[in-house]
C-alpha cells in the first residue's frame, strides 16, 4: 500500500511518486512522465494470444506522417525522452499518456492500438468483437483488449483488461485523462484508488464508475490477475 498522508481536511490520502505531466501551452519546459517498466513480466499461458507492444506502433505511425519525436512530443505534449522509452520497449504507458498519443495524431485510441476495418459515424451502426479476433495491448499495469474496435468516433471506448498492477507503483501512480469510465468485475479482487476518497475494494459483480479526470488507478488483489471490463467516454 501507498504511505498516506492527511489533506487539509485531515483526511488520510496516498502519498504516490507520480509526476506525468504535459508542457503548459508556451512554456519551454518539458517534465518527464513517470514511466518505467513494469515489474516483472506477464506470463502468457498456452493458447494465449501474444501481447503486443506500443512500441513499433508508435514509431509506424510517426514514420507515417515522417514526424520526428520532437514533432510528435510537441503535438502530444509526451516528452521526447519517454517517447523514445515507449519505441524502445523500454517503458509501457498509462492510458492517459495513450489517451495524448492518440489525440497527437487525430485518431481515438481504439485506431491508435492498431490498423483494421474501420466504420464512419452513421446511423443505425453496430458492431460485433469475437474473442477469436481479440488483440491484446500492454500498458502500464494493464493489457487491453478493445472491443467493437472497428466502429470509429465512438463516444465510448470499451475494454476487456487484466489487471497486471499489484501497488499503486506496478500501476504508475494515479492516472487522470478527460471525460468519465465506469469498470465492473468479471473475475478476480480489484482494489480501486481514487484521490479523493478511501480505497474501495470490488469482488466479481461489483462496479465503479467516476470522473476520469479525478486521479485514479487500480490493483489486483488477488493470486491471479482480475479481468474486468471497462468503459470509458472520451469528452474531447
């Protein structure tokens, strides 16, 4: 567990080393996000689907649009030195940094996981994910799975995901990002934390849903990694 510490309220809060930020418009100084790898690897069972990096999707997409990491970490407002960490395999990203990525090349997260048959806004829309099509992604703490990918500008972003992280730090502290998620349990303990309020465990069943831009990580508590499904509203 985080060391805690007292608000002004008196309130006991976790104290995380966490300092991911974005430039501020016209500053010059660009602070480094905390993203370090994680902890040990995944293992992936027989039959399992293979886990794929961020990395070489990254890169492809800047080499795309012929981008220097500079370029990318102006549009993005990641700093250079992480991005090069997430090229490299070096680093996984929290989903809010995946959410900046995603919005520094003008597509929604699901196209920024990976290319496939995509679907215009239109209506009367629907869309059907099979497990056997599931692609699995590694972020900080977490492997994601997208589901009904090949609709785009959804206003929801809807995931399969286990959960990897064992303390706030295997997670990379708290993560804010706009707009609001709601999680639910299908397997597994998850402990979730959020800034303002008291750690909350959820069993399988249970569910959470809050403001995205409130910080907020969560844990598996168990011997297994939970599998939740999560689903977040990007507001931009």
């Amino acid at each position: 567990m985080a060391r805690k510490r007292s608000d002004a309220a008196g309130n006991a809060t976790p104290t995380v080393a966490f300092d991911a930020t974005k430039e501020a418009p016209g500053s010059s100084t660009r602070r480094e996000e905390s993203l370090t790898a994680i902890p040990g690897e995944h293992t992936r069972g027989p039959g399992e689907k293979p886990v794929r990096k961020l990395g070489e999707r990254l890169r492809a997409l800047r080499n795309e649009r012929g981008w220097t990491l500079d370029e990318l970490s102006e549009r993005s407002g990641v700093s250079r030195s992480t991005l090069s960490k997430i090229e490299r395999a070096e680093a996984s990203p929290t989903y809010d940094v995946i959410q900046r990525l995603a919005h520094g090349f003008q597509l929604d997260v699901p196209e920024f996981f990976g290319p496939g048959p995509r679907r215009a806004s239109a209506t009367g829309r629907r869309a059907v994910s099979r497990v056997s099509e599931e692609q699995v992604h590694e972020g900080r703490g977490y492997l994601y799975r997208p589901i009904c990918a090949e609709l785009s500008t959804k206003k929801m972003i809807p995931f399969h995901a286990t959960i990897l992280a064992k303390t706030l730090e295997d997670a990379g502290g708290y993560t804010r990002h706009a707009g609001e998620e709601c999680l639910y349990v299908l397997s597994g303990q998850v402990e979730f934390h959020t800034e303002h309020y008291a750690p909350v465990v959820l069993n399988p069943g249970d569910a959470i849903y809050i403001d995205s831009k409130m910080g907020h990580a969560c844990t598996s508590l168990g011997p297994k990694p939970a599998e939740v499904f999560w689903v977040t509203v990007d507001e931009d």
